[in-house]
C-alpha cells in the first residue's frame, strides 16, 4: 500500500503545557498514552498509544476489582467513576483501598 504511513502504536504528539515525563499518562485530544520520553511544553514527543498494561497514579481512596472499567481525571489520575472522566482502559489486578497505584489495561479503541 502506497498509503501506509505507519502502525500507529506511537505517534509523535507536541508536549502540552508543563511538558511530558516519560512514563507519564496523558490525554491530548481524543489520543491518550503513556510518553516515552520526558520533553518541555511544545516539544514534539512520542506518545505509546499501543494500548499495554501501566502502572498508573490512581485514586488512592477507591478500590479497583479485576475488569473494572478505567476512567482518566482532568489531573491524570485513574477512577472507576465515570462521571466527568475519560473512559481508558480495564484494571488488570485487583487494587486496593487506600493504593496510590494501579494496573491499568489501556484501551486505544475508546
């Protein structure tokens, strides 16, 4: 195919306001990923969009069963509560109440 850029499991995104840090979630438009690399505002960076399993900040004050749904906050933290959230991925582990952490299957098909 003439047409094929890409697979499309990293893109290159430009780092928002206060920059990326490699490792970090974050929702730029209707993307969502991890960055693979640390970058200061309007930098261009690769974004993993490939959908793997995190360990991801989490509300420390909830507690997550195997297969519930993943929601991103605003702030970037993980929630099982929907309302005003980003709906990302599916806990892989059981977390629990009260964990700063917790494992996260990202789903770049939301």
């Amino acid at each position: 195919m003439r047409n094929f850029i890409q697979p499309g499991k990293v893109i290159t995104a430009v780092a928002p306001s206060g920059g990326v840090v490699s490792g970090g979630f974050y929702k730029i438009g209707a993307f969502f990923g991890i960055a693979t690399t640390t970058k200061a505002v309007g930098e261009n960076f690769e974004l993993d969009i490939s959908g793997g399993v995190y360990e991801l900040p989490k509300t420390s004050a909830e507690g997550w069963a195997f297969g519930d749904t993943i929601y991103a906050t605003s702030g970037g933290l993980m929630t099982t509560v929907s309302s005003g959230n980003t709906k990302v991925g599916t806990a892989a582990a059981i977390a629990a109440n009260p964990s700063g952490s917790g494992l996260v299957k990202l789903n770049n098909n939301f």
